[in-house]
C-alpha cells in the first residue's frame, strides 16, 4: 500500500484548472508518470513485511557495504599496479640484467605488502575471497610487466652496446689509417707496435664505456673479432715491405675471454667491472 499527499487528487478538476492553468495537462501526465514509476518499482521487487523493514533495511546496508568494500579492494589493486609500472615504465637506465631482476622482486614484494596489509582492513571477515583475486590478478600483472622491463632493458643495452662498439672500429681504423698516410715519423715496426697497444686501450673502453653488465659481452666479442680484423689489415699495410722480403711478422692480437680481458685492466691499474669478475668466475673449469 503506497499512501501520496498530492494536490491532484485532493482538488476537484475546476479547482486545478484555475490552481494550474495551462499548465495542468503536464502536471497531471507527470504525476501519472511517477505513479507508474511506483508500480513498476513494487513489481519488480519481492515484497516483505513491514514488521521486518528494519532488518530489511539493515541487510541492506550489509550488502551495500560489501560491494563499497570490494569496488575499493579492485581500485587498490588496479592501482598498485598503476604505481608499479609508472615507476619501471619511464626508466631509461639500462643495467646489469641480475641487478635490475632483483631490484624489480623487491619492489614488487613491497608493493603487494602494501597492497595486502590494505585489502586485509578492507575485506576480512566476509571478503578474502575478493582479497585473494585481487593479488592474484597483481602478481600476474606485475610478472608480465617485469619481463616487459628486462625485454626492454636488454633491447636499450644492445642499442647503445652496438653503437660504442661501431665508434671504435672506426677510430681504430682512422688510427692506423694516419700512420699510413704519413702521420707518424716511426720506422713501421714501432708503428705496428702503437697499433697492437691501441687495440688493449680499445678493449678497456668498450669495456668501461658499456651499458648492462653482461649483455655487452656479445657486442664485446664482435668487436675484438673486428679489431683483429683491422689489426691484421693494418700490419700488411704497414709492413708490407717486411710481407714481400718474406721476414717474419708480428703476431697479432689474440682472442680474449673474461679473463684475458680482465687481465688488460690489470696492466693498466684499474679495476675490473663485478660483471666482467662474474663472467671470468664463469669461465673457470670446476675443481677436481
């Protein structure tokens, strides 16, 4: 039963004309309009007893602050996330990839103990359901970030690795390339000697001046590969006089390993990079 105080119907059809006017057709299809609203409204919901509304309206309240709790918990969640990837997306430091997988864990760590210490206040007793979801759908999100990063990480390092690398091929072959065309007044042995020292000085800077740690190493081999190359073009041209009497040359360069190269920076008194030692570590047969 729906009681309305209304002045449609308490009024005679003379007294809403002269009360309304030209306005009365709109007033009464409006209040027609909202008595339908009513009905639709009591059709569409199961009907109780009076006595019990306020238990009614309480389990209403219940259900209300349940779904309130479980819309903040996904917001949360969506937007630890957020501030995850906003802090690794931007990033243009390239690293050593072991080093910037650990720093992603435990940033990731952290974030999710934010996030359950958050969604704990929020949805025990009667939401750990939705708890649950929640950091399973973080931690998928996340996982699929981290590799994101790493792809993107080693994509950048190979770029700027490759980069350095052509820069000095090209100035080791402009470097011999002057001693050819006259720049040096040394007898060609002592040349060629200047072009074996320039190769280790090449060496130490590819290796100090690379980006990401042990993903350089790849860039590393071919530019040492290439370097010997050029080392060998350039003792044919500078001792080609030696070449035609049929006297002995010069070894060139040799290949290097992590150790080889590590060794470069001891002659020099410098310090080997972690990863460059991590690698050579590596390299060592086991012990019997």
């Amino acid at each position: 039963c729906v009681f309305l105080d209304n002045t449609v119907s308490m009024f005679q059809e003379e007294e809403l004309r002269e009360l309304h006017g030209a306005e009365l057709p709109f007033i009464t299809e409006s209040f027609d309009g909202m008595l339908q609203a009513i009905r639709r409204a009591a059709l569409g919901n199961a009907p109780f007893q009076c006595a019990d509304i306020e238990g009614t309206l309480a389990e209403r309240d219940v259900g209300r602050d349940m779904i309130e709790r479980e819309h903040a918990a996904v917001a949360q969640g969506n937007e630890a996330f957020e501030a995850f990837s906003r802090r690794w997306g931007a990033s243009e430091v390239i690293e050593e990839p072991k080093c910037l997988e650990a720093k992603l864990k435990e940033d990731a760590r952290l974030a999710r103990e934010s996030l359950r210490l958050f969604l704990a206040a929020k949805t025990k007793p009667d939401l750990e359901h939705v708890m649950a979801s929640v950091l399973r759908s973080f931690e998928a999100k996340v996982k699929t970030a981290t590799e994101s990063v790493l792809f993107k990480n080693r994509g950048a390092a190979g770029t700027f690795n490759r980069t350095l690398r052509m820069r000095l091929e090209r100035e080791y072959a402009a470097f011999h390339g002057s001693l050819q065309a006259g720049g040096s007044s040394e007898a060609p042995r002592e040349q060629f000697v200047a072009v074996y020292a320039k190769f280790s000085d090449l060496v130490v800077e590819f290796i100090t001046g690379c980006k990401g740690g042990a993903l350089a190493w790849q860039s590393f081999l071919k530019l040492q590969e290439n370097l010997r190359l050029e080392q060998a073009y350039a003792r044919e041209k500078v001792l080609r006089a030696d070449l035609v009497a049929g006297n002995e040359l010069p070894e060139i360069s040799g290949a290097l390993d992590a150790k080889a190269v590590a060794t470069h920076f001891g002659v020099k008194s410098l310090p080997a990079p972690e990863w460059l030692v991590g690698l050579e570590k590596l390299e060592k047969p086991p012990s019997s």
